[in-house]
C-alpha cells in the first residue's frame, strides 16, 4: 500500500540545544494527518514520517504521486526521503513538532531545518509507528541518543504516574540536555560523549559508545522489561540488542523496540541497504 502523503506549513522555529532544533508544523493539512493508534486505543509514542526533499531545481507536481515520480523519473530527479519522529501531535491546536539534530551544513534535513522560514511547505509521507509504553510492564528499559531522543521523551511522557524506569540518553554534552517529563520512578541517566555525535571519534562511537558500559553497568531490576532502544546502529544493533535479548534474556514481545535510527558514515539510503543485508544474514544463521 503506498504511504500517505501530507502537506503541512511551517508555524515556527525553536532552538532547543547547540545541536536540535524544534520545527512546528500545521496548516490545513493538518486534517490529513492520521496519529497511528495501537491497541490501547491511544496515538503511539514514536510515530515518523519521512519528509520529502527534491533535488535542487526539480520540483514535483502537486498533489504528490511518489508512485508516478518513481515511475516516470531518471534517479537524479528522485527525491530523497528522511525520516524523523513526529514529538508531538496536539489536535487541539492543530500541530505537530518535528526535532532535528544539526550539525552545521552535515546532512540534508539537519541544513534544512536551520534555515526554513515559517510559511514555506513540508511534504511527508506517513505517519508509521509501532510502539507505545505498556502500562502492564514490570518496568522499562529506555535508551537513546540524540537522534532516538525525541521518541525516547515521547515514551517517558506515556508512562503511567506509578511506572518504574532506568532511562539512558546519549548526548555530546550538559548544554544538549532537554528537560523531559517523566513519572517519579524513572531513574534518568544522561551520558555525555564529550562531542557531536556526527564528530565523535571510534574511541566514543559505534562499539565504543559510552552509552553501551553505561546500561550494561545499571542495576537489573526483576521482572522482564519492556525495552525501547533506538540509536547509531553499531551501538543499538551490535552490542545494546545482544546484551538484552541474550544476556539478559529479553523476549522478542518485550523487546519488540529495539532499532538502529542512523549509522555512522553512511547517508540514510545506505543504512537502510545495511540493515537488508543485516537481516539477510541473521536469517541465513536463525
């Protein structure tokens, strides 16, 4: 089935650290967004959409028809999707928030996302989702770094008043700290890095990220958690997955949301050919 297609304006900019900046989003198009609702009845914590930018001085007619583009379209004229977590969905006003981590003229969205203006238009494709906190867990499990953190903060806000938590985010350093809201049985550890994470070197990076010594160094508290991990793929795939699924012995319901959000040195076309040929050889080897 072909993904939804939406258009929404920009309303407004925020900073919110050195390295995330807060886009809010609506417009009449905000009537076309429909929130994923799970089996509680309620919108999931991590619904994404991947924004849709055209290469520059190609522009696509309107509405949208990402079939008819593909079809008819030489690949430079594609346009190329990145994919981000919708923070906040408020009907009542009409809006969503979309955080970008930025690290100066790196990447696609992050450039974007520094200098749009409120009035232009973003079109997106989505939103997709899968995962909203179980209120029934013994307790949860809930890493990330700065790109997991806007779903990671989404959860925490979900949680119930009497839920238990051992949280860990991953960031460059203090000024990249976002206050968050979250039940009084969360226990929040932030881990700083000492740099960006786009310049962070293999000693804080990958199989190195502190954030691993950091969860594998907590307390285990009884009971089976319900886990949320997304992060650089190196870290959350290789090494935070093996640890809770095989050490610890996580069930794959349980620890249903575990994912690798980006991967260091690769553009987001070819994480995701990394993570076919991952799953190609874990099947190959199950």
């Amino acid at each position: 089935m072909a993904k939804r297609v939406n258009t929404m304006t920009v309303l407004r900019r925020e900073r919110l650290t050195p390295h995330m900046i807060r886009l809010w989003l609506g417009g009449a198009g905000f009537d076309d967004f429909l929130p994923v609702v799970g089996e509680s009845g309620l919108p999931d914590t991590d619904m994404y959409v991947k924004i849709v930018f055209a290469p520059e001085g190609v522009t696509y007619p309107q509405p949208l028809d990402m079939e008819a583009i593909k079809a008819t379209l030489p690949p430079e004229q594609q346009p190329v999707l990145r994919t981000y977590t919708v923070r906040h969905h408020r009907p009542d006003d009409r809006e969503i928030a979309i955080d970008f981590v930025v690290h100066g003229e790196e990447g696609i969205a992050g450039p974007w996302a520094d200098r749009v203006e409120p009035g232009e238009t973003v079109t997106f494709l989505g939103p997709g989702s899968g995962y909203r906190p179980d209120p029934e867990a013994p307790w949860h499990l809930m890493v990330s770094d700065e790109a997991g953190l806007p779903a990671l903060a989404a959860g925490l806000e979900a949680l119930p008043d009497d839920a238990i938590a051992k949280v860990f985010i991953e960031v460059a350093g203090e000024s990249d700290e976002l206050p968050l809201t979250a039940p009084a049985g969360a226990e929040i550890t932030w881990v700083h890095r000492g740099a960006p994470a786009g310049d962070a070197d293999d000693a804080v990076a990958g199989d190195n990220a502190p954030v691993i010594d950091a969860v594998r160094a907590a307390s285990w508290l009884p009971g089976e958690p319900q886990v949320f991990i997304h992060g650089e793929a190196q870290a959350v795939m290789k090494n935070l997955r093996r640890y809770v699924r095989k050490e610890r012995g996580v069930g794959a319901r349980r620890a249903g949301s575990i994912s690798g959000y980006w991967r260091r040195g690769r553009t987001e076309e070819g994480f995701r050919q990394w993570k076919a040929d991952l799953r190609t050889a874990e099947a190959a080897t199950s």
